[in-house]
C-alpha cells in the first residue's frame, strides 16, 4: 500500500505569488529624471577670416546661451552665427543651464589661389608612354583651392585619370584639361607611331632640303619601316649606331637604301617652316626599272611613278618627281612606297616651287 503526499495549500499559494512577481520583472517602467544632451549639427568649423556658418542646438526648444572661448580668432551671436575674425583656434561654446556643448574652430587668413603651373604644354609622345601632372598651385601657399579637375577630349588619343596621370593611346593630337577653381590649364598632346632620326627633317622655302633616304624615322618594322629581308643590312651598322639595330633595310656601302623588293616602305617625319608648293628630285641609280609612289599624312599625293634604269647599281643621277608636293605649316609624315623594286635611293631633296 502506498503512503501519498498531500500539498499544503497555504504554501502552494504562496508559491504562486513569488512566481508572479518574479516575472513582472520583464515589464517594468524606470521611474526618475532623464538629463538630455546638447547636441549641435557641426562637429568642428573650418572658416577664412570674414567668412560666417550658422551652429544649431538640439533639442530644439532650449534656451541656449552661445559663447567664444576667444572672440579674437570668432565671435559667435545669440542666433548660433559663428564669424571668423582672425587667424587661429578657439571653441564655440552652446550652454543651457549646467549642460554644455563645444565646436572646435580653426580660422585662416584667405590666400586666393591666382594661376597654377603644368611644367607643360607641348607634348610629343608615342602610344603607351605616360606622366602624371601635378599642378604646381601660385602662390605655392594658397589655400582657397579645389581639387584639380581633370578632362581629355579625346580619350581615343589620350586618356587622364582623376590623379593627372596621362596616358598616350593612339596616333593623332588632343587636349588634356585640368581645371583648378576658375582657371583652367591645357596640355596639347600629339601621339605619333614613329619619329625622326636626327630630328624633324626641316622643309623651307629658303633653300632646298635634303632627306638621306636612309634617315627613316625610328619606330621598328611595320610602324617606320617594312623590309622585306628582315635583318638584311647589306653589311653596314649605319642604323645599328643610329640606335636601331634591329633595322633589315638594306643600306649597302653607299649608305643609300639598296636591295629594295616590292611592298617595302618608308617613314619620315619633316617639319614644313613655309607653306606653299615644292618641287621634288630624287637621288638614284638603278639597272632595272622601279615603280614608286609617295603618301603625305596618309594620303597619296603623287599616284604610281614610273623610275627608269639609270645605267647600273652606281650610275646616280637625279630625277624628277611630279606632281608637287603642297606642305601646311608644321609637321607632317611622307611615307616612300616601292610598288615595283630595281633602283637604289640615296636622297630626296625639296625645292621651293616659286
């Protein structure tokens, strides 16, 4: 037989009344006085002399006093307008009652910004190379200046980053922009595919000008020059000094463009001084017959022109080149084209036609 325990309903109620209690601890209201804060929508001011921002306290409906810790660097007025009045650091100070707020101030003396300088303006330069430009600012202590600003108008040719690095992409001239507040700077840039031996070659009305066939522009196969005999140089290191030794045009031992094949070509970059029309001669010889044809900036300006066999490898003589040629001012790419090969060519040289 089972002994079964009875409850004793005096402690099992009490029991239920500690239970409750206990969990209306979850849902309880704090009861006292909360302080609120001054809060003020600037953190800190960075103001020239003379100039004015305006401080707002928080919360909205207290009575503020506003104060300057130094009212010889800012004033402040009873509206929360901060004036910068001379150069230095203080605190602005928004009061109410035992509460307080501080705004940090820093004050300077306005030095405008009146020109700036690239180190550049004219830039010749070859696809991949690139420089970056940082704008020397005059004064150098100004401080009323924005960050630079950087465009290209033509991003095919050349492109700008946000730091001033420029970039050359492809042949042809553009523009660089970089603009500092109002004023405005501008770098002209021409990307070219291939450049002068000794320089532009000079074209002027003055006296005749003379291009050594061989003093091609440098820029390799396929860009100055196509050889059809790559590595072919005939035996002379002409163009290995000229610091192309990679060079297969053949320059045989009279220092003339020799051993010519048909398709081969040439690049000279010249400089015209005086507009106008110029008649053009070349030095050749040949035992056989060539056929030849002359492009300027890409187009051909003189059709197929048949040279006749002079006599031998080593009969030279001039020999006249029509139509003429009509040069702009500046500079300018002839490209020689061999369309049937039987001449050596030593030099081209461009009269005046007056």
């Amino acid at each position: 037989m089972k002994n079964h325990k009875k409850f004793n309903p005096f402690i099992v109620g009490l029991c239920l009344i500690l239970l409750g209690f206990i969990t209306s601890c979850d849902n309880y209201e704090r009861k006292g006085i909360v302080t609120p804060e001054i809060t003020v929508n600037e953190h800190s001011l960075n103001l020239f002399v003379g100039q004015t921002a305006e401080l707002k306290a928080s919360p909205i409906g207290l009575a503020i006093t506003w104060s300057s810790e130094d009212t010889q660097v800012a004033t402040v007025d009873n509206n929360g307008t901060v004036t910068a009045v001379g150069a230095g650091n203080t605190f602005i100070f928004a009061r109410s009652g035992s509460m307080y707020c501080r705004v940090p101030v820093s004050a300077l003396v306005r030095i405008s910004l009146t020109d700036f300088d690239l180190g550049a303006t004219n830039l010749l330069w070859f696809p991949r190379e690139k420089q970056q430009f940082i704008p020397v600012m005059i004064p150098r202590d100004a401080n009323d200046i924005t960050y630079p600003f950087w465009t290209s108008r033509n991003s095919n040719i050349a492109t700008v980053d946000y730091k001033g690095e420029v970039i050359a992409v492809n042949p042809g001239t553009t523009q660089i922009e970089c603009r500092v507040g109002a004023i405005t700077k501008t770098l002209n840039i021409e990307v070219i595919d291939s450049y002068p031996m000794f320089g532009p070659n000079k074209i002027t009305a003055s006296a005749p000008s003379l291009i050594k066939f061989i003093d091609f522009d440098f820029g390799g196969e396929g860009v100055a020059y196509h050889d059809n005999d790559a590595g072919n140089s005939g035996g002379n290191n002409y163009r290995a000094n000229g610091g192309d030794p990679n060079c297969g045009v053949d320059i045989g031992n009279d220092l003339a463009v020799g051993w010519t094949g048909a398709g081969e070509w040439l690049k000279y970059t010249v400089i015209c001084f005086d507009e106008g029309e110029y008649n053009l001669s070349l030095d050749l010889a040949g035992d056989g017959e060539s056929e030849i044809y002359f492009e300027v900036d890409g187009v051909n300006v003189t059709g197929s022109i048949i040279i006749p066999r002079t006599g031998g490898w080593s009969s030279w003589l001039w020999q006249d080149i029509e139509p003429t040629f009509y040069f702009s001012e500046g500079r300018h790419t002839i490209l020689f084209y061999l369309e049937r090969a039987g001449s050596n060519f030593r030099t081209m040289r461009f009269t005046y036609k007056n």
